[in-house]
C-alpha cells in the first residue's frame, strides 16, 4: 500500500511534458506526459511552431496523453495555443488521444464568439448600416408593440381577478410613485410657476395688463405644463427605477426564475406598477397645478404688488373645469407612458451590470419622448374638438 502511494505522489509531482514525433509522412504526434496543473511551469510551443512553419506537407496532428497523470484549465489553455496555430497553417486536429472530456470543453471554448471591437463597422457600406439600423428600429418596434398589447390584456385580465401580484407590493409602490415624490413635484412645480409668471410679468407690465399674469400661470399650468412638468419627473425618478430594478432581475434571472413557477413577470411585476402610476399621477398633476399657482401668486403679490384676493378670483374666472379635467387626462396617459417604457426597457435589459445602467437611461429617454409626443397629439385633438 506505501508503495502504491508513493509511485501515485511521483506521478503527481512530474512536471508537463511534450515531445513530437512523426506517426506518418504527413502528421505529427504530439505526446503529452506529466502533471497537467496550473501550478506547474508549462512546457513552450515554440519547437512546435518551428515544424509547422517549417515542413509544408504536414497535413495533421493527433495527440497521446497516456502517461498525463491529471489535469486542469491548464491543459486546454495549452491545447487551445496549439489549436489557433494549427488553424492559421491550415492543419487539422486529430482529437482522439485527448482525455475524456477536453475534445468537448475545446469545442466548447471554439463557439464562443469574438469580441467585437468595431472595426468590422468601419468596412461596411452606407446603404448597409442604413438597413441595419432601419431593421433594428423595426425590431424594437415590434418588440414595444408586443409589450403593450401583453400590458394590455393583463389590464384587462386583472378586472376579471384573473392576475396574481401582491397587494403589498402596490401599496409599497404607491408609496415610492406618490408620497416619496411629494418633495421634488413640490420644489419643480413652484420654480416653473415662478418662473412662468415673472417672465409674462416682464412683458404684461408694458401694457399694464400685470393681473392677467393670474391666467397665464393658471391656464398654463392647469391645462398643460403641471402634468408634463409631473410626467418628466417622474420618467427620470421612477420610470428609471423601474428599469433598474427590472433589469438587475433579468441580470440575476429571476424574471426566468418567475417563468418557470408559472408565474407571469407581466402580471406580478409590470401590473402593479403600472397601477401604482396611473392611481398616483394624476394626484402628482393636482399638486403640481397648486404649487405653480402658488409660485405666480408669490410673483404677483411681491413683484406686481397684486392683491391676494384679486389674484385669487381673476384665477378663478380663468381656469375652467375642462381645463383641469385635461391636466388629469394628461397625467393619466402620462402614468401609464413612463410605467411602460421603464418596465419595457427593464425586461429588455442585457445580462451584464452596464446593461442596467444602459436600460435606465433608455427609460428616460424613451419616457421624455413619449410625454412629448402624447402632448402633442392629444393638444392637436383638443384643438380639433374646440375643448
């Protein structure tokens, strides 16, 4: 029994060696001996290289690995070195002698894809990046589409009791979309009242008209200005934080994870969400409107010397209820904007920790936009309804 063990610690301790001879006219055979460990010094390709360079007719290469008394990653770091130089002298690989398993880890190590550094990018023609970009454009497309008609049929699924989501995890998230957001709505809404009401005091002052400041903030903010203004911020604050941490699930695969319980990620993750920002968004629009009245209310009794209650009634006499019920049915379609390009982005997110940072900033975007367009298509069918 010593003597067994012995001659099993001296084949452990015998470093890696290689040899080559010919098996044939026209291959090599490569013997691979010793202790294949990534503690031991590995032996140098270079003898090899020189044959490959040096004798044209060789056709290819086939390994002996009986007297290989273990090994590791060490090993198929070495075989991968003589790989890429048997590829670049058109010499194929006999991998038959090789240890059970390494044939298929090499294999393995082959399919994955080179890093693209973006210099393929640079040979490529104008018309092609044209119709690169336009397919990817009607991918994504496609993919926004799909996603609100998914949404959509959840929503509606829901009125059914026909979707599961924790009913702590909206009361959670209607918290974060409506109470935590009380002090940034409340700091934007009264700088953009201020502002909007000391900048159409400069130019009502020249007509002396100062106390229609009242329906310019009024009207303006209303009507208009207090559900983007609540849209923007929100888009930035929590259509971000959506994509943030829908996209960290999708890293850590737990949006898989859901999927394989047979529980929809659409139902118990975009669901509530989505209704934690439609229930919230048009309070948010209510407070914003009160704060930027309040903000041109502080411009006219400070700078324009109105009086409060004169101010107070030519507000009243201007702002009416269709405007107001506008305001809220912008804030409602902006809800549900920001709710689903955050979600969308989220679920989109690749499988690395720059994705996420990526997706966030995707949601931002892609939420801004959406406010601006929704603005103005629904201003332009206002107009055409005379409301």
């Amino acid at each position: 029994m010593k003597k067994k063990i012995t001659l099993q610690t001296l084949a452990d301790s015998m470093p890696p060696e290689m040899s080559i001879s010919r098996s044939t006219p026209n291959a090599l055979l490569v013997r691979l001996s010793g202790n294949w460990h990534i503690d031991q010094p590995m032996p140098s390709i270079d003898e090899l290289e020189k044959r490959l360079k040096s004798e044209s007719k060789l056709q290819k290469i086939s390994f002996d690995t009986l007297q290989v008394a273990g090994w590791d990653s060490s090993l198929l770091t070495f075989l991968i070195d003589i790989s890429r130089l048997c590829n670049q002298q058109k010499i194929s690989i006999d991998s038959a002698g090789l240890p059970d398993g390494v044939p298929q880890l090499l294999s393995i190590a082959a399919a994955v894809p080179e890093k693209d550094t973006g210099k393929a990018a640079k040979h490529e023609s104008f018309l092609t990046r044209v119709g690169e970009s336009a397919a990817v454009s009607f991918q994504s497309a496609a993919d926004m589409l799909g996603f609100i008609g998914e949404a959509f049929v959840t929503f509606i699924k829901m009125f059914g009791g026909k979707t599961r989501f924790r009913s702590y995890d909206l009361v959670l998230l209607i918290r974060q979309c409506g109470a935590d957001a009380l002090p940034i709505v409340t700091l934007i809404s009264l700088l953009v009242g201020l502002i909007l009401a000391f900048v159409g005091a400069v130019q009502l002052a020249m007509f002396g008209a100062q106390i229609y400041v009242a329906n310019l903030v009024g009207i303006a903010m209303v009507r208009v200005l207090g559900a983007v203004m609540t849209g923007i911020i929100m888009a930035g604050r929590t259509g971000a934080a959506f994509a943030a941490q829908l996209g960290t699930m999708q890293v850590n695969e737990e949006l898989d994870a859901l999927e394989v319980m047979g529980i929809s990620p659409m139902e118990f993750l975009v669901l509530p969400r989505m209704l934690a920002l439609i229930l919230m968004m048009p309070l948010l629009c209510l407070y914003a409107d009160l704060m930027g009245v309040l903000g041109g209310l502080i411009v006219g009794v400070t700078m324009l010397d109105i009086n409060l209650m004169e101010y107070y009634n030519q507000s009243i006499s201007a702002v009416r209820l269709n405007d107001l019920f506008i305001g809220l049915f912008h804030s409602a379609v902006f809800g549900v904007l920001v709710a689903l390009t955050g979600c969308l982005r989220g679920v989109q997110c690749g499988r690395s920790a720059s994705a996420v940072g990526q997706a966030a900033t995707s949601a931002v975007v892609t939420g801004i936009v959406s406010i601006t367009v929704a603005t103005a298509i629904i201003t332009v069918l206002c107009n055409v309804l005379g409301i």
